[in-house]
DNA sequence: ACCTGAACACCGTTCAAGT
DNA sequence: ACCTGAACACCGTTCAAGT
C-alpha cells in the first residue's frame, strides 16, 4: 500500500477532490476518479485499500488547504482564524464536509488543527484538563455550523417558514407563532457566525478565570 | 404520491428503518427495503418520488421517537431532557444520525423539537430576535455532538493518541506535547456532555441578563 | 389503484492475467 | 512494479404492462 509511488497516490487524490468540488461527493466513484487521470478503477486498489480509505484521504487533502494562523495572534484571534478557515474551506467543497462528522481525524493535516485549538485554549489560560473538552466542544459546532449552511438544513428551513407553519396546527407550535417576525427576516449568517463564535470566546474566557480563582486565589476586598 | 394509502407508506418508513437500524444506512436500498415488506423496489415510487425522500422520511420517523418533555420543567431542564432524548435515537439508529446535517429540517417531528427550544428560550429570557440564532446554535451542537460520538469521530481519535503524536514530529505538535498525560486518559462522555449542556445554559441566562438589562434598566446603587 | 418484469446505466471489489 | 479485462453481485430509476 505504501511502497508505491506517493505522488501517485497524491495524483489520485486531487483527482478525487476535483471530481467531488465539480460535480459532488456521489459522483466520487473509482471508476470516476481513475477515469479523470487516464486509469481503470481497479489501479487505485494498489493505493487504497477500499473506497472508505480513498474518502479519508479526500478529507485529509481537504483540510490541508487550511492555513496557518499568523505567529502574532493572540487565542482569541487563532480560534477565530481556524473558524474563518474552516467555513471558507466548507465552500469551496460543500458536499466533502459532512465527511468531516462521519469519520474519524486522523490525518495529519486535523491533527495540526487540533494542536492549534490546543494552544489557543492554553494560551487563554484553560485548565489543560479541560482544554481537549472545550476543543472538541468548539470543533463540533464549527464543523456542525459549516456542514448545516452548505447542506441547507438552515436555509431551505428558514426559507420554508411560512408553510411550515401552514402545514402544522397552529395551536400546536406556540414557539414559532411568538417568533413569526423574527422568523420571516431574512438572516445575515456572517454576523450570526461571529456572534456564536464570541460566545463561544466568553466561554473560554469564563473558564479561564475561574481555573485561576481556583489555583491562585486573589483576597477580596 | 400522496393519494395511496399513509399505512402502506408508514410501513415503508418502517422497515427502512428497520433496516438501517440493523444493518446500517448503506444496507437501505430501495430493492432491500421493498423485499422487508414482501415488495418490489418499483413498488416505493408510488409512494416516494426517489430514495432522497424515502431518507428525508426516515429522519422524520426517528425524531419521532424524541419524547415531549414533562410539562413542569423549567426552561434548563427542558433543554437538559430534549439534548438526552436527541443522544438517545442517536444511540438506537447510529447510522442515520448522520443524515440529520445533510438534509433540511422540514419534518413535522423535527419542527417539533424546533419550536419547543423556542419557548424554552423565551421563559429563559431571551430578546425574540436572538431566539433563532441560539436555537441553530445549540441544535448544532447537540446533533454534532451525537454523530461524532456514534460516528467515532472522537473516540477512535482519542485511542488513537499515542500513535498519532508518534505519526508526526513531535515539535510540531506544542500543544499534544503539554498535554500529554490528559490526552492519554479515558473520558467520561456522559459528563462531558453535561459539562458542555451546562456551558451553553449559561450563556443563554448570560444573554438573558443582558436583554433584561437593555429592556428594564435596573438603577445602579 | 396498486404493483411488477425487464431493461438501462451505473456501482465496489476480486482475481487472474498482462507487461 | 504497476496496471487491466472480465466477472460478480449489487445499485437507482424508467417504462410499459399486468391485475
């Protein structure tokens, strides 16, 4: 699997990619795939061992397009950089991201993202005890918030509003008739991302602050 | 579609979720699905107009299984029940979870749920203009919460610590590196699901405050 | 009204065979 | 060392035909 050539297999990856970016993940077929780069299916079998490693590695390939957060970045910034990033990759290969959820991270290229939630959160000065909870705490709505816009599950929804609400009993969604205004208003999701992100931060701040309470108590006044 | 008989197409949505239940979402084939029920696969498209919709109705049929909570609990508590009930169908359907990011939220069932976060909202206090955000907020990181654990997304990571920080130099990896010895330790996901439950409930009351204070000023003493 | 047989254009994967 | 032809057991979907 590995003896053979690596910038084959990297060929073969790209292919990948650019079939899923052009015409979505389900056209991501070996037969496809081989195809674009001028071999059968069956040549891709001496770089992968099955289609589900191939998609592990579309992913991996996906998330090294992610660049690094400038050096002089405080946390806040670093975890608002990854965010940024990761959003902006999602659009550039909608149908990829839901692979995100699905498999595990274990490419090199998650990994570094992690190391960099590591250090942000230790920098702000979370208890490292609590650090890999609050990092998977952030990833899983950043990645959940990236796949929910490019599948639509917040669009489509929003934009089905009002027969939504026709199709149910209205006595029955009491929520959705106090909110009827705020739920026609077409929503600015650059804002909504930055807000949830800020409270996020507050979250992280929060903490902080109480980890130092707790290991060096300052008096009262 | 929607003159032939609802039963005949509730045992539709049955067995396919009984499929998927036993033998994963990959197993749920039109032909597979029509053969539970002494059917042919031809026979699903008088009731569904391709297989996307017979998924859009399993999704439905599974959220269905989420219980209305109590009618005394307060707006905490009826966060805390609906989050447990969303981990639990995760847990009874694993590999149809997943189908929750991909797809529209349009489902009577999850309407439902919808608009009870709502009004859990509003008695917490929350300005109705950032009702919505808070509900896509915390929806997003309880349904992503429940794929990444039934996925595997967090567990085969975390067991697979030891040979992913030997799998890199390990200077690149500063934050793996200080903390070494929490990364190694099990987790309790039951806690740490609480832990996070527990975070997002502050700072909707946090949110709350703040509206209470631009709305009814209180005089500084 | 409800269902099926036959057919089309696809899949992932294996295995023996080619160079 | 790297790749392929042929084959197997599947897919989703359409359409004309059955009762």
């Amino acid at each position: 699997m590995r003896k053979l050539k690596d910038s084959r297999r990297a060929e073969i990856v790209d292919a990948a990619l650019f079939v899923a970016a052009e015409q979505g993940i389900k056209a991501v077929s070996m037969r496809a795939v081989a195809a674009r780069i001028g071999l059968t299916s069956m040549a891709l079998y001496g770089y992968f061992r099955n289609k589900d490693e191939l998609l592990d590695a579309i992913i991996g390939r996906m998330l090294a397009d992610i660049s690094r957060p400038a050096s002089g970045l405080d946390w806040r910034e670093t975890i608002r950089h990854l965010a940024a990033e990761v959003r902006s990759v999602a659009r550039r290969y909608p149908s990829v991201v839901p692979l995100l959820f699905t498999r595990p991270a274990v490419s090199p290229s998650a990994i570094m993202v992690i190391d960099l939630l590591f250090e942000a959160l230790l920098r702000a000065g979370v208890e490292p005890a609590q650090v890999p909870r609050m990092e998977r705490m952030i990833s899983t709505f950043i990645i959940g918030y990236a796949i929910s816009e490019v599948s639509g599950r917040f669009s489509e929804g929003s934009l089905d509003t009002r027969s939504r609400r026709a199709q149910l009993r209205p006595d029955l969604l009491p929520g959705h008739r106090l909110l009827a205004e705020h739920l026609d208003a077409p929503v600015d999701w650059d804002a909504e991302y930055q807000a949830d992100l800020d409270d996020f931060l507050d979250v992280v701040a929060g903490l902080a602050a109480r980890d130092r309470g707790h290991r060096a108590p300052i008096a009262e006044p």
